[in-house]
C-alpha cells in the first residue's frame, strides 16, 4: 500500500466496530480525507492521541482500497488549555463542524488550513472565543465563496452609510434603505458592528487577539453570522446549538 504523510487536523470520528475509530481528517496537503484507526480505541493504542477531536498531528496514512489506513501519528498540538474548558471546547468542537459541513472531499486548501489552526492557537491562548470564532467564521465564509457583502449594498451597489446598517442573510450582505422591500431575514446592525467585520474578516492572529469588540458588537455579530450560516447550510449545528444553552445558562 503507498503511504503518503500529512499535517492534519481531526474534524470528526467515529467508532469501528469494537475497537476502531474512522477519522475525518482535514489535511494541509490534500484537503479533507477519510481513514481508519485501527484499534484506536483499546487502552494502550498509540493511535489514541492522534484521534482526539481537533488534535493538531503529523499523520503517516496508508492508500487503502476504500479508506486509507492511519499508520502511525505524532502529535504537534494537542490544545490542553482549550480541552481543560468547556467553553473553549465548546467553540473548538464548532468551529471543526463547521469545517466539516462547508468543504468537500481531496480540495487542497493550505491558506484554510492555517486559518483553522491559527483560530486554534488563539483559543489555546486564551483569546475571547467568541472573537475568535467570528473571525473565523467570516473567513471560512470567504473561503468557500460565501464572502459576505460589507462594503456597499448587495443589491445596487450604494456605499454603506454611516448609520445603522440592514443586513440580509439571503441577499447575501448589506442592503440599502432604497432597494424595495427588504426581505423578512433583514436585521438591523450598528455601523461599528460592520466596522469590526471587515476587520474581522480579513485580520491576521495578531488583529484577532488585539481586537476588543463591545458586548453590543459581540451580540450582534454573533446574531448576524448565526443566521447567515444557517442561511448558508440550511440548518443549525448541533455545537452551535450546544453555545447557545451556554450562553443562555450563563
Ligand atoms: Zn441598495
């Protein structure tokens, strides 16, 4: 069987039979692709760190017939601080599922890959997950052709005001006052909250951990992007949920 390597992070697994674990890994060299662990699951696997959810590896995989075969793994990050916080899991599990349901199979896409993994660094260091996961969520939003519109109106193409802002999932960014009825899924925004999104949107890790938006801005982001997924995927994810009774527990 060829065996190849690859810089991965874990996105999803599920249990094999007795004591194997199918991984769904998302590589820097090959996208996103399927293995199994093989015995992964009994006590004394050295496989066992390597399929852990988010841990950050070096994988040696094998060309299986329908599934390559994790061979050996060494872990690069295993994200202790983030793991040791509900909280911070809560976000980390989102931001891998959310991965997970916008791209495809075997599409290279290394900038991507260090979006992920620098997300998950600044968790790690204790960065506000919610910054943290905006951030991210309007990059990958980017990333996989979902940009949303900031600038200007979507529809006519006006320069935003300086005032409150409408917003329309479905229009897919912005929509001015004067482009008829605006749709029933238009929220109104601050303009400081578009402000922080196009920062947001295209900041680097130093930009995201040095950013400190009001609660105002973190409600109303948090609400915009909510809805603009669910627009985007036609349904809400399970860990977005779960954030949602954290929140509301808090
Ligand atoms: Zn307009």
């Amino acid at each position: 069987m060829p065996v190849y390597r690859a810089n991965a992070i874990v996105l999803r697994r599920t249990n094999l039979g007795e004591t194997d674990r199918i991984l769904t890994l998302y590589t820097r060299e090959h996208g996103r692709l399927s293995a199994i662990a093989k015995g992964s699951r009994r006590p004394a696997s050295r496989l066992a760190g390597a399929t852990e959810l988010f841990n950050f590896g070096r994988y040696l995989l094998a060309t299986g017939k329908s599934l390559d075969v994790v061979t050996q793994s060494e872990t690069r990050e295993s994200f202790p601080n983030i793991r040791a916080d509900l909280n911070r899991i809560a976000y980390a599990i989102y931001i891998v599922e959310l991965v997970n349901e916008t791209i495809e199979d075997r599409e290279p896409n290394p900038d991507l890959f260090d979006t992920i993994l620098s997300c998950m660094y600044l968790l790690e260091g204790g960065v506000d997950p919610e910054v943290v996961t905006r951030a991210f969520e309007l990059q990958l939003m980017a990333a996989s052709g979902y940009r949303p519109r900031l600038e200007s109106c979507a529809r006519c193409g006006t320069p935003t005001s300086t005032q409150k802002v409408n917003f329309s999932p479905s229009i897919g960014g912005v929509v001015c006052g004067q482009c008829g009825p605006l749709p029933e899924d238009t929220m109104t925004i601050h303009h400081e909250t578009l402000d922080t999104m196009k920062a947001l949107l295209n900041a680097e890790a130093a930009q995201i951990r040095d950013s400190r938006p009001s609660e105002r801005t973190l409600d109303e982001m948090a609400n915009v992007m909510r809805w603009y997924i669910r627009y985007r995927l036609e349904r809400e994810l399970k860990s977005s949920e779960f954030i949602q009774a954290l929140k509301a527990g808090r």
